[in-house]
C-alpha cells in the first residue's frame, strides 16, 4: 500500500491518509499519527482528488485539535479558506459558507 501511494495512486494514498488519522488498519508496526495523517491528505489535495474541499477541512480540523501535536491555528484558517473556495467551485454553497464561518473562527482563535 505505501509503494502504490508513493508512486501516485490516489486510492492507496487517501487510505494511508485516513489510516494514520484514525489510528486503524495500520497494522502492529504502525501508530496513529496526525502528522502522518497531514502529509498523505496534503498529497492528494495536491493530485487533485474530487472533493478535496473535504480533505483540506478534515486538515484543518487536526490543525485546532490541541492534542495533535499539529496545532497550527493561521494554518487551519487558511485551509478552511481554501476548502471554502473549492466547495464553491464545486457549487456547494451551503458548505463553502460553512467553511468561511470555520476559517473565521480559527483565525479569531489566534487573538
């Protein structure tokens, strides 16, 4: 699975991606990692998977989370920014609206 992810194959790498997040079907040698989590979603946004406004918010989620060792607030404002532009793109408006709201709580996090 990691070899295929390495060598572009979307599916392989959003498995890798969602595996790290969750912690399952990592097998014994692997642990959850959101670290991890963050570099496989990062590749497929950058392949261009469908949806990817999902990805980018899923992202931003683990950057506000205090225990993800991840935390990275301007970041997690900026995804949600940029997934709230994909969304629209996509006309999904309801959740691009959403996802503007999410960005500016983030952001209002940092004063």
């Amino acid at each position: 699975m990691v070899s295929a992810a390495h060598n572009g194959d979307v599916n392989s790498i959003l498995f890798l991606a969602r595996a790290f997040d969750s912690g399952q079907s990592l097998g014994r040698e692997r642990r959850q990692s959101y670290g991890q989590a963050l570099a496989w979603y990062q590749m497929a946004v950058e392949m261009g998977v469908e949806k990817r406004y999902l990805i980018m918010a899923r992202m931003a989620e683990i950057m506000l989370m205090e225990d993800s060792g991840c935390t990275d607030l301007n970041r997690a404002g900026e995804l949600y920014s940029k997934a709230a532009k994909a969304a629209t793109e996509q006309m999904c408006g309801k959740l691009a609206n959403k996802y503007y709201m999410l960005s500016e709580e983030a952001w209002d996090l940092m004063e």
